[in-house]
C-alpha cells in the first residue's frame, strides 16, 4: 500500500496543475481581483424565470340554467358562480338562462361562439337535450348538472344529483365520449333511405348534422337529437298528459299516475325496418328507442343499452289488456333480458318506424309532436361529457 502513495500524489499534482490551467484559461482569476470588470450577466437572467412568467389565462364556463327548476333563482346563480370560482384555473363563469322560446339551442350556440372552454346544463332531461343538441359533433365538453324530475342521463352516467356536485364532476372529472341518438320526423325520401352503408360500422350511416365548433350541429327542423330514450304511442302520450305540477308535487310518480290512466289506450300498427332490412308487424301499446336502458326507480327496460356502444336498442310491448301487462311489467322488474311474448326486443343503428295513423311522439321526457313515420340513428361518441373520474394524462395536457 505505501508504494502506491507516490503514485496517487502524482495523479493529485496532475490535476492541480490542470485544474490551475482551467482557471487561468477562463479568466476566473482575473474576475475575482479588486478592479476586475464587471462579469457579463448570462444570458439566461435576461429571461423571464418561473416567478415572473405571466400566469396561463383561465378556462371559461358557460352554464345554461333553467329556471323554473328553482325556488330562488337569484341563490342559484350565486352557487354556480361560487363553486366555479372556487377554482382558481376558472374565469367567472358565463350564466344563461332558457325560455319557453328557446330552451337551450340559442344559448349553447352562443357560448360556443365565446370560444369557451366547456358548456354545463343545469335542469331536466330537456334542457340536457336541447344543450347537446348543439354540442354533438364538436369538441366541447358538456357537464350535465340534474335538476330535474326524470335526470335519466345523469342517473345513467352516474352522476351526482344535486348542483354544486354536479359542477365539481364538469370542472374537475374526465371527458367520455358518448353516443347520441337522431330522430327524424316524417323523413322526406332521403332522410327516409336505409340503402347507404357504412362500411365501418356495416350499417347505415350516420346522419349528416353538419356540425362545427363555432355553430355546432345544424340538422333539418324535423330532426331532434336524444340522449336517453325517445319513444311513440303510449309513452309519448304519458309525457304530454303528466302536468307540471303534477311532476312538482310528485316527481316521477306523476308519471305512474298518468300511466295508471292510459294503460288501455287503443294499440295501433306499425312496422318496423331494423337496419334496412324487411318491415317486421306489430301492433303495438308503445315503441321505444334507447341510447340507455335505466330508468327511475331501479327499473331497467333496456338491460343491454350502453351509452358508448354505437347501437341503439329498441322495444315493441304489444300487450292487450291488464293481464298481458301484468306479465310485461314482471318481467322487466325481473331484469330479464329475453324476449316476452308481449315485449320485442331489437339492437340497431337504424330504424325506421311506420304507422297507419299518427301517432305522438317523445324525446327525453319531451313530446315533440305527431307523426306517421320516424326514422331513429346514432352516431357514436359524438358527444363529449364530463363524468367523475380522474382525467387521463393526455386530457390534462388537452385542459392545461
């Protein structure tokens, strides 16, 4: 060992050397006397560092309100201002509210032309509609805040059900892309027409709505999107019997009562092309045509019904009198997924419903009037939604 000292002092000498050498070479020396010059700042203290950088602009909410589902409005609008401000990466949000003119188109459309960052309805399953209406196709997020009597959308996407939980699901949760049905009201020849396939669904093709995310979508007049179930015959007529202070006084059992009254209305005739293929008879109580299947109460119509499948899923019930719904009503609070004799079940992308005579028609809890023929679609994931969840790192970098 005392014969490497040597060695291992020469090595140190060697390194002073070059470490003196260094010094020398880059001024150091020099710098460090009395009357050495100023050193030339870097140039990286010229730049702005993490201190001084101009903080990112804040994300902007609109939020489209309806006002008949509250008391006091005034309170409302202050809760929705608070919980969003409560978050410091938010601007004060931009608060509308729908009219019996116009519940909830015309402002969606103008929050999208502010360029916002995110639109939220707060209200039924008509105001959540006539929002996504607009928003399907382009790429805003939607939150759906429930405040309603049905909330069938937010009981399906398993949101919360009150205003403030439902504002921290949108502000802070993750996007999912969901399916929205199309429902096209006495449809002129085109409309009307099964024979064009898409060859990446082999199905027909979606329905052109033309949107674009300064617009949105912009369909026909005689189409309508739906986001939970969409429906004719007995379920259209329910909806347009049910009062509004009937589903205030009651909620949902307002519709129970109503469709204690008209379950033995006259059945009518229908046919029904599933995907172009040939028109299947029925005679019917009711059709109903689901983007999901839950409805309140733990009821389950449609068993198979997901919200991001690209299908829609279809329902014939065709009983007669108390005893063939009797037996339908046992099976469905049974869950059974399999046909009954008076309940036909279909899976599709497209249908076309014809009848012999009008017959009323609904979406989401909203009669929208009567028709002879109506032809449903959907087009996948067109509608992007908030829901609870963690966002995924590529959705934290799109929000950043």
């Amino acid at each position: 060992m005392t014969d490497s000292w040597p060695v291992i002092a020469a090595i140190l000498g060697l390194l002073l050397v070059i470490g003196l050498f260094v010094a020398v070479a880059t001024g150091w020396g020099r710098s460090q006397g009395r009357h050495a010059s100023p050193k030339r700042p870097a140039r990286s203290s010229f730049r702005q560092g993490p201190d001084d950088a101009p903080e990112p602009p804040k994300k902007r909410v609109a939020v489209i309100l309806n006002p008949t589902k509250f008391v006091d409005v005034a309170a409302a609008h202050e809760l929705v201002r608070a919980t969003v401000l409560a978050h410091g990466e938010w601007d004060e949000p931009i608060i509308s509210e729908t009219t019996l003119e116009d519940p909830g188109v015309g402002q969606a459309r103008a929050a999208l032309a502010e360029g916002v960052d995110l639109v939220c309805a707060i209200g039924g399953d008509g105001t959540v509609r006539s929002v996504a209406h607009v928003l399907t196709g382009t790429s805003t997020p939607m939150g759906l805040i429930p405040a309603g009597t049905g909330n069938l959308m937010g009981r399906n996407l398993g949101l919360p059900l009150d205003v403030a939980g439902g504002i921290e699901v949108a502000l802070t949760g993750r996007n999912r892309h969901i399916d929205v049905g199309w429902l096209t009201m006495d449809p002129d020849t085109k409309q009307a027409s099964t024979q064009e396939l898409d060859p990446a669904h082999d199905g027909p093709t979606e329905p052109d709505v033309g949107a674009d995310d300064t617009h949105g979508s912009d369909p026909a007049p005689n189409q309508h999107a739906f986001l939970v179930m969409a429906g004719l015959g007995l379920d259209a007529s329910i909806m347009h019997s049910t009062t509004e202070a009937a589903k205030a006084r009651m909620g949902w059992g307002a519709y129970v009562a109503t469709g204690a009254r008209n379950l033995l209305g006259a059945r009518f005739a229908t046919r029904l092309r599933i995907d172009g293929g040939e028109p299947i008879a029925h005679t019917a109580r009711t059709v109903v045509v689901g983007n999901c299947g839950r409805l309140t109460g733990g009821i389950t119509l449609m068993p198979d019904a997901e919200v991001d499948d690209g299908i829609l899923d279809v329902v014939a019930i065709t009983p007669k009198g108390i005893v063939g719904w009797a037996g339908v009503a046992v099976h469905v609070l049974a869950k059974r997924g399999q046909n009954h004799p008076k309940l036909d079940r279909y899976r599709c992308q497209s249908i076309l419903v014809s009848l012999d005579a009008p017959q009323m028609v609904e979406i989401d809890g909203d009669v929208i009037g009567e028709a002879r023929e109506v032809r449903f679609e959907v087009r996948p994931k067109s509608l992007i939604v908030r829901t609870s969840g963690t966002p995924t790192a590529d959705e934290q970098v799109r929000w950043a």
